[in-house]
C-alpha cells in the first residue's frame, strides 16, 4: 500500500488523531458515481441546475490574469490539476464575495500544509509521520476566481483584494482571471455557467455606484476536467467539508 493510499485509508476511517476528514461530506469514495468522477454522488441532485453539477464537463474558457500578466486556458489543466471556480467582485458590499475567497483561499492554505488541519498530526509516531504524510499538494490545483466586474476590479484593485483576503499570489496555483470586458464577463457567466449577471443601482450603499446580485457558486473540477461538486450556496458550505472535497479530489 503507498503512502497516499494509506493516508486515504486512515482520514476515512478516522483513525489519525483528531481528524474529521469525512464528516458531513455529501458522497464518498466507493460509492457509484457518475464515469470520470472521483467522489460519489451529492446528496442533491443538481442535474436540472442551470449551472453546471456532478459529471458534467467543466466549463473551457480563456481569460487574462492580470497579475501574472498571462491568459488562461481551463483546459490547459487537464491531465495536471484539479481546479476551485468561483465569480465573484471585489466591491461586493454584503459579504458574499469575500465569503467565497475565504473557502477557496482555506483551500489554498491546507494544499500548502495538509498537516495544520489535524491536531493530532504532530503527536503521531516519527515513522507514522513519515509514511501516511501527508504531503503538499498545492502545485495539484488551481484556483480560479473569476470577476464579472472588470471595469472596477483592475489589476491594482485586485492586488489589493488579494492582501485584504490573505490570499497567496506567490503560490503559483492562485489566478485572479479579468474578463477583457463587462459585456465579455456577462457572456462567460452566462453561456459557461448559466448565471446571468447585470448592474443594478446602488442607490442605498455609499461611494457605490451600482452592484450586482450574485449566486455564490462554487465549482470542484478534477484532473480530467469533470465535475465533482457544485456548490450553488457557497458562501454558507461549510469550510472544511468543502476543503475535505478538493484534498480527496486532488491526491486520489
């Protein structure tokens, strides 16, 4: 047995000290999922959704990352890394958006250091420690939150947003992706993710021109880019069932 397998095997039956890996997640390894899928099925079927659910293909489009000064391609992940999609806008002014950016961002953290989620991973046995882990696996995954307000969030703005969220930009698996334009942004969300995104005053809120309402959703991809889990209320998903999601999608 190899040590991811054997890690595997010890976060399911919960036997390392203080972890909680499979805790209230929806769908387990083993379990008859769609073809292409690591995790069982959810709990809700989502299949009738606008937005893309469990076995679909992941959405492929390509679009600039300011900060790193480079386009991205989805698709170009294939076969490397599984990706965390989220939209989102940094003038959000209900806690929605920052609410999304803390779950991928928890994600970031954990791929970095799996170890900092269990307590009682430092009281194991030196050659436990050694042989189940668990390693990084942050060069594994993406993480791509995509902003539908490109004539605000400009590459300093987003900066800006990554510091205000503690998000890691030297990481190398963080993109913060900018649509060229708003009208470009409304078409991605539309015709990738079925979301329609429109400007609505923002009369009551101060220094705000407008917002936007938005869905909070969040979507797991693979390595082979399929599906694994839409999470249309994201910004309520609990963290570390969401966390626990992307660690067994990554390091099956």
């Amino acid at each position: 047995m190899d040590r991811r397998r054997f890690l595997r095997t010890l976060a399911a039956t919960g036997a390392a000290a203080g972890t909680t890996a499979t805790a209230g997640c929806a769908g387990v390894l083993g379990e008859s999922g769609a073809e292409g899928t690591i995790l069982g099925p959810p709990e809700i079927d989502l299949s009738e959704a606008s937005h893309p659910s469990y076995g679909d293909e992941m959405p492929d489009f390509t679009v600039p990352d300011p900060i790193a000064g480079e386009e991205i391609t989805v698709s170009e992940f294939e076969g490397e890394r599984a990706v965390l999609w989220t939209s989102f806008y940094t003038n959000c002014p209900d806690g929605v958006c920052p609410a999304l950016i803390l779950r991928l961002r928890r994600a970031q953290e954990v791929a970095a250091d799996p170890t900092e989620r269990n307590p009682g991973y430092p009281s194991l046995p030196l050659r436990v420690r050694e042989f189940v882990g668990p390693e990084p696996y942050g060069d594994e995954v993406a993480f791509l939150p995509t902003t539908f307000d490109p004539e605000r969030d400009t590459e300093e703005a987003l900066r800006e947003y990554a510091d205000q969220q503690s998000v890691d930009l030297d990481a190398g698996n963080w993109h913060f992706l900018r649509p060229e334009t708003y009208e470009r942004a409304q078409e991605i969300h539309d015709e990738k993710f079925g979301l329609v995104i429109e400007k609505q005053p923002a009369d009551d809120i101060e220094n705000l021109e407008y917002r936007f309402p938005h869905y909070g959703l969040i979507i797991l991809a693979n390595k082979q880019g399929i599906v694994e889990r839409a999470y249309p209320r994201g910004p309520a998903t609990d963290i570390e069932r969401l966390v626990d999601d992307v660690q067994r999608v990554v390091t099956a």
